[in-house]
C-alpha cells in the first residue's frame, strides 16, 4: 500500500468500505455527539483526539476542503446552528457568536486522519487500517488470509476496487446483451481465458480451490487489476455498441467485441 497521506485514490477505496468503516470506528472506540441522526465531531473535538491544535485542522480543511467535504465535513448555520447549540453549545467557545459550524461526520474524522502528518495518533491509526480491512474483507468472504497474495500490501486496494468493476461488466451484460443467464458465466469465463489461456473452472482445478472459495482471493493484485481493467473497459464497449445500435447485442456481435478489446496491445505489457 503507498502511504495514504499520499494517495487520495487509496483513502477513497477504504472510506468507501462501510464495513471496514464500522470495524474502525469500533477499534478506535470514539462515537462523538449524535446530530441530525450521525455521529458528528467538533473541530476541538478532532484536535483532542488527534492531539493537535485548531490552526493544524484548519489549514487541513483549507488544503483539502473539497475532499473532506466529499467525505463528509458540514458547514451549518440558521435554523441547524440554531438546534446544535441549544443541544450542544457547551461544545462550542462564544457559541452566542458563532454564524457558521464546521461539522465532521465518521468519514471525515477519519480521512483527517489519513492525511495528518503531525500527529502520532494518526500515525498510529494509519498503520492499523490496513490488517483491519483485510480481515474486513475476509470476514465478508468468509475466509481467513490463507493465500500467500492476501500479504501483499496492494492486494487489499485492489480486493476493494474489483466488486465495483465486476458489478459494471455485469450489469452491461444485463442491458446490453441478449441472451440468458448463462451470458454471465460464458463472459466470465472468456475473460479467463484471454488472461490465462484456461477457463474459470479450470483455474480452479489447477488451484485445487474448494466450492465455497472465490478465484479471486488467490490472486496478486495486479492480476486483479488486470481483470478489472478487462470487466470495466468491456463494460464502455458494450454500453457504446448498444447505444449505437439502439437494441441489445446478439453473442456473435459481443463475441467481435471481446476479440477485438482483448488483442488490443493496451491490455498487455
């Protein structure tokens, strides 16, 4: 994993997985003040936490403002102002002057976190986050880090990102092809076979893999990536087909198209 003061992609991929989200939350055992239905965080309340001054999340908010935003982070006033400081004015220094309120929610306390560089406890955060969210994933899965790939450091980013690429490819075979169920199973296994020269039901012979076990948990992250990249980029060809066409795909109008997506020399070194 590159460090996440680094890397806005990599502190998406984890802010995105509510699971591991609720298992932080849980290690960290901090719950803030509960308004308008969330967990919310003054800005004294993140620097306590943290163990820095105001100014420092000040100039992180200034820094990275929409992020945080995006995460996140409120400003309120009028008629919200109004109800938090007559549930929580105590919370807030000259709360009878204050216009306008920075709020944090969880996502946003803990992006702060990912991106401070001057406070040990974020640090220390920052290097839990990585084995709870692969016993996260292992956890939904329902297995251990048994292979030898799940050590790799990128493996878990990629582990993150590939349901949503696989979820596109599946969804553009639903609206894009006209054929049954079985599309899934036979463009599943076209993909294999492109990037292995051996089906989905054959790797997992030569894994040895059991029923319940998922090909995928065995991989590095590059080939993840590698399937990723296939299942999101067939994903905007069949769409773009579909769209100029106007109707659904016939198989051998699908088949011309993983061909030719599949010998273009971007998809190999």
């Amino acid at each position: 994993m590159k460090n996440l003061t680094n890397s806005n992609i990599e502190r998406q991929n984890i802010l995105n997985n509510r699971f591991a989200l609720e298992r932080i939350q849980e290690y960290l055992g901090i719950q803030g003040i509960v308004f308008e239905n969330e967990f919310k965080f003054t800005k004294q309340m993140i620097a306590d936490f943290y163990e820095i001054d105001i100014s420092t999340v000040d100039r992180y908010l200034s820094k990275y403002n929409d992020e945080l935003k995006h995460n996140g982070y409120i400003l309120i006033r009028g008629y919200l102002l109004k109800d938090f400081k007559l549930k929580f004015g105590h919370l807030i220094n000259k709360a009878t002057k204050t216009t306008v309120l920075g709020l944090f929610n969880f996502r946003a306390f803990l992006n702060l976190g990912m991106l401070l560089i001057e406070s040990e406890k974020a640090r220390h955060m920052r290097s839990k986050i990585l084995d709870i969210v692969i016993d996260t994933i292992n956890r939904k899965t329902g297995s251990g880090t048994k292979y030898i790939n799940q050590r790799d450091a990128d493996y878990l980013l990629s582990a993150i990102k590939e349901p949503k690429y696989r979820k596109e490819f599946t969804d553009a075979l639903n609206n894009c092809v006209e054929m049954g169920n079985y599309k899934y199973a036979l463009y599943t296994d076209k993909i294999y076979e492109y990037i292995f020269r051996e089906k989905a039901k054959e790797y997992r012979k030569i894994l040895r893999l059991k029923e319940d076990e998922n090909v995928r948990d065995t991989m590095y992250a590059e080939v993840l990536d590698l399937i990723a990249s296939f299942e999101t980029g067939l994903a905007y060809e069949l769409n773009k087909k579909r769209d100029e066409l106007g109707r659904k795909l016939s198989p051998s109008e699908v088949d011309k198209i993983f061909k030719n997506f599949a010998e273009h020399p971007l998809q190999f070194p």
